[in-house]
C-alpha cells in the first residue's frame, strides 16, 4: 500500500470561491486526504430536525473533483446549542459536583442515552446521504474521546446507568459485597439503588469500587462509538476509524478499535512534551524544539495494534500548537521527520493539522500549513518534501518486529486508583520499558493483554499489569525466548485484591512476592554491578534461580531460563544494561543509541532518526539536526 498525506479542512471557516483553490493547492502540494465535517453539526441542523446538506454537498464535491479523497467526520464531539435546551442534563458533572457547561467543545456525558440516540440519528442520516458518495473514501467517528477528561462523568445519568451495570456484573448486592470487600469500615450494601459514584467521599471511596466506575465508564464510550459504527456500516463499506490521542488511558482502545477498520491519533510531539511527559529540565530544554524521541514512536506501535495492524496519524502538529503551558516552534525538518517516523511504523496516512490557520476562535493560535493570510508557513514546504520523497523512494512496508510489550487499560485504571506511591504510573511504568528497547534499537510491537501467542518475538516485557489473563499465561508457558514479567504484574485479582496464594503466579517459576514499597524520588534501591531502581521495590522470595542482585543481597531479578520477574523499576542505565543483558543471552542484535538518535526497520530499509539539535553520526554518515536518513536494508 503506498503511503499517503493529507490534511484537516474547515470548509465551513471560510468563503466558498475558495474552497477550490485550497483543493489546487492541496494537490499540487502532494496531498490526498482531506478530513472534514467533525465540528459542523451546527451548519448541518441549525434547527432540530431541519437539515441543510447543500453547503456540505458542494465542500465534499469541490474537493473530490480535485482529486481528493475525504475522510467525513460525524460531528457529536461538538453537539450545537440547541441540543443542550433539548437535553438540558446531557453535560457531564465534574468530579466536585460541576456541570460542564456549553461554550466549548465536548459537552456531552458518555452515559446519557438520549444523547447517544441523537448520534445514532446524525451518523444514521449521514450514512444515507454521503455512505455511496465515491468522493467519501473513510469516516471518522467523533473526536478524541477523553479530550479534556471526559471519560468519566458524575452526572445523574452516570449514577443511574452505573447501578445497572453493577446489577448485571453482580447479580446480587451479597456478591457484589464479597467482590469488594464492604464488611471493611461497614460499606455494606442492601440494593443496588443505594450505591453512589466514587467521588465527594470523605476519604477514598473503596478501591474496586473505583475500579468498577472505571471499567463502566470505559464501556460507555465503547458503546457509544459503537451505536455510530452500527448505523455507518448499513450505508457504507469505506473503513471506519476514530483518532486517538497521546497518553490517554481513561477506557480501553482495544474495545473501541474492535468496532472500527482504522486506529488513528494525532500526533503533537512539541505539545505533549511540555503538557503530558516527565523529564528533566535539561531533557525537555534539549528536545524543546523536536518533542520526546520515543513518544510519538510509542503511540505508532499502540495504535497500529489497536487498528488491528492499520494505523494513520489523523492530525500530524506541523508548527506551535495553541494548548500546551508553552508553545515553541519546530525546528526546520521536524514535520518531515515526524511523517516519515510515522511511516517508518506501519502508518498508511499522515494527515497534517490543519490546512490555514484560523485568524478566529480558541484555535487562532495553532499553525497550519499555510498561515492565516494564506501564505505558506514553513510545515507546507516539508509536506512537499515529504509527498516528493515518497514517489521517490516507495513501498517500504513493515517488518517483523523483535521485541514486544504488553499493555493493559484496566491496569492502567487499577494503579490509578490504587497507586502506592505518589509517581506510580501504568503508562509511566509501560513508557520506561517501551524506551529501554527502543534505545536498544529494536522494533517492538505493543500487545493487548489477551494475546494468546508470542512465538513472533524474541523479547517480551510486561510491566504492571494487574494481572495475568488466561491466553498471555499460557502463551508465557509455551514461550521460548526470554519474557520480563514486572514489577507489580499478577499481583491483584480483578477486584484488585491481594491473592492467596501470594502473586505472582508465573507458570512453572517459583516467585512470590512477599513485601512491597514505594520509594520517593530521593530514595533508591542500588544493584550489585551497578544500577538501581527508583519508585518501586518488591521483597521477593522463592526458589527460582537469581539472576540480579540488589546491593543487600535481595533478588532483583529472579526466575528461570525463560520467565523472569523484575522486582523494581529501574532507571533508564539500569534498564539500558538489563535490556541489553537480555539481547546478548538472546543473540539479538542491539546498541546503546545516543541520546535522541533512533531506528526503526521496515521490510526494505532501516530508517535513522535524529531528536537530536545537532548532527550525530551513523555508520559514518552525518545526520543532521531535526534529520532523517534511511538505508536499504541488505
């Protein structure tokens, strides 16, 4: 499949005699996606049940004829005024009790079914009109779910539908006691009508009770994407696709990708490093202008697994972003960098946002490719490049990746609820393995936690995960590379409570934990030959073969040939040298890459990264500032 740009257009934001020179100019700059229509309900039905398509007829016609194809948006992340009179308690409540009021963007609660029957409408009505337009050649469903934390919502809405949902999971309150353990500070329950959601509490609310909340949540917006894709697939066989967004944990991604063709996200490297990841002052200044090294890398793999093997980037940051504490410029090179990472990591498309800058609105001050005044801003000529380079180079394809990392939502929900320790993170603890084997060089895949097979790979880790399913406890009993369990994986039942017997409970491998602490951040737990690990420590026992130390004397590493438990989190040189320890037993290839230098190999070429603001060699070819190189592979 060749690889393909495109771009976020508002056709609405701007005269229509323009609307065909911006479609020139989109295809003369190499482009062939345009995505439309996820904010327009307002221009589509002004009033309720009257619906104006003309404007959207002739967008969507003007852009096909040249030569474009169009991703269609349903519009529900931005319902209009109007539906709040209709429905006045369909805004989410905040977890101190506080509306969400309409003036922005996502006003709407995931568990309000009268709301979702307005989606099922809209996407029902769009699917009739435009699901055999041929210019229509993929859909998006909504708008990054969770985008100002919206998962989760404490509306009555929510209240009514969660004591529902417990009543089916449970059956009966005695279980649903037991489940949770209520006899503790007397939290019994006589109905289900008697359970509140988990907020305003005292102190915190009972832990599986948060989790329960949690995984309901998550159902909501499964369901409530799902209604839409319902109703799109009686119309349409053009692939459905949601966009994602970076470090986002609140509900399960594989849940909602099941129902959907595609895995999209946007992609912000600038903008997240500043907002969304840890590093130290001197790390964020040193990659100010390039965002983090591994993270765009990281989401790549996530959502190219939740897309069942296809990924795209939806809205790719081409110059300052609006929303983040600061908002520098990319350095020149970026966006093009950026794009062929992205394609380097199994992306079919790379969709630039957006087309023109808004001169108006909360978005005024986020760059396109062109700038407000509609003079080309320094991202619309690397988008050429890019467009350019791809004819050149084409089909690189993927290739079979040697590592793999398994990563689960509910664990992500489990630690939240009960972290521990003040910097305990599922997607921190998950981000700090993802690293360590990308700074080995390797490809990785990221897997769900039902996988049922892992004879693809030579290295698997699974940090954090709350516990162990039945399929990835099998695939682990029959694997014959080297699996890194932990830490704090297959320590919880799924009420997350302690087991009896102690976890974890690896096949075949004598380890149990018999102790765990928590570290702050000026304490450490030091290794014999060096190394230590930071935030977490669990006191192992057993009669599994050590392979690593701490200094004390106390197992770090323990179990057999091929199933290991890690017992802490190390830092980035200890997990650099336990990763690379683990490559030499393996004989698999790997480097310690310098700082903000990557790889990434594909079925035909290695493709080389530099993060980096200054040149770095490779094999003894420079690579400059900001600068991709790829070399065919032998």
């Amino acid at each position: 499949m060749k690889r393909t740009l495109g771009v976020c257009y508002y056709p609405e934001h701007w005269p229509e005699d323009q609307w065909a020179k911006d479609a020139a100019q989109m295809v003369a700059t190499g482009l062939t996606w345009v995505r439309i229509g996820e904010f327009g309900w307002s221009r589509m039905e002004a009033v309720p049940g009257v619906l104006t398509w003309d404007w959207l007829d002739r967008a969507i016609a003007v852009l096909g004829d040249a030569g474009l194809k169009v991703v269609l948006g349903t519009p529900t992340a931005t319902p209009p005024r109007w539906m709040i009179d209709k429905h006045p308690d369909m805004l989410a409540v905040d977890a101190q009790g506080h509306p969400r009021k309409f003036g922005s963007r996502r006003h709407y609660d995931f568990s309000h079914l009268a709301y979702r029957d307005e989606c099922r409408r809209i996407a029902r009505l769009m699917g009739e009109r435009y699901g055999q337009n041929p210019h229509i050649a993929a859909w998006q469903i909504d708008n990054e779910y969770d985008c100002h934390d919206t998962t989760l919502s404490y509306s009555d809405a929510a209240r009514k539908g969660f004591q529902d949902w417990l009543a089916q999971k449970y059956q009966s309150p005695d279980a649903l006691n037991r489940a949770w353990g209520n006899v503790f500070w007397s939290m019994d329950y006589d109905t289900f009508d008697q359970i509140d959601l988990p907020n305003l509490t005292v102190t915190e609310p009972n832990h599986p009770h948060q989790l329960a909340f949690r995984r309901y949540s998550s159902d909501q917006v499964a369901a409530f994407n799902k209604v839409q894709a319902d109703e799109l697939r009686k119309h349409t066989t053009a692939p459905l696709i949601h966009n994602y967004m970076g470090r986002i944990t609140t509900f399960d991604h594989w849940k909602v990708g099941a129902d959907l063709d595609i895995a999209s996200w946007d992609s912000y490297p600038i903008g997240f490093l500043s907002d969304r990841l840890e590093g130290t002052p001197k790390f964020k200044q040193t990659f100010l202008r390039q965002g983090h090294p591994d993270n765009q890398a990281f989401h790549h793999d996530l959502y190219r697994a939740v897309g069942k093997g296809r990924l795209w980037v939806m809205e790719q940051q081409p110059g300052p972003v609006n929303w983040a504490p600061y908002n520098p410029a990319p350095l020149p090179g970026m966006a093009r960098l950026w794009a062929w990472e992205a394609f380097a990591h199994g992306a079919e498309t790379v969709c630039y946002f957006r087309w023109r800058q808004a001169p108006f609105a909360q978005e005024q001050m986020h760059a396109g490719l062109l700038r407000p005044d509609s003079a080309p801003a320094p991202g619309l000529a690397e988008a050429r490049q890019v467009a350019d380079e791809i004819e050149g180079l084409g089909e690189v394809g993927t290739a079979q990746a040697q590592a793999a990392l398994v990563f689960d939502y509910e664990s992500a929900w489990a630690w939240d609820v009960q972290p521990q320790g003040a910097d305990f993170e599922m997607f921190r603890l998950a981000f700090a393995a993802y690293r360590a084997l990308r700074r080995a060089g390797l490809n990785i895949d990221i897997l769900p936690p039902d996988t049922a097979d892992l004879s693809a790979y030579k290295l698997v880790l699974a940090p954090g995960l709350m516990t162990l399913s039945d399929p990835l406890r099998a695939a682990l009993a029959r694997f014959d590379g080297i699996a890194l369990i932990g830490p704090r994986t297959d320590t919880k039942t799924d009420e997350l409570a302690i087991p009896n017997p102690l976890g974890p409970h690896l096949p075949d491998t004598d380890v149990t934990i018999a102790l765990t602490e928590s570290m702050p951040p000026n304490d450490k737990i030091k290794l014999q030959g060096g190394g230590r690990f930071v935030h977490w420590f669990e006191h192992l026992e057993g009669t599994a073969p050590v392979h690593l130390s701490t200094k004390a004397g106390q197992p770090a590493i323990m179990g057999g040939d091929s199933l290991r438990y890690l017992a802490g989190w190390p830092d980035d040189a200890t997990f650099d040298s336990i990763i690379g320890g683990l490559c030499d037993v393996l004989d698999l290839p790997s480097y310690r890459l310098p700082e903000g230098l990557r790889l990434r190999d594909t079925a035909t070429h290695r493709f080389i990264f530099n993060y980096a603001p200054k040149p770095q060699k490779w094999n003894g070819t420079v690579i400059p500032a900001a600068g991709v190189y790829w070399e065919p592979l032998a």
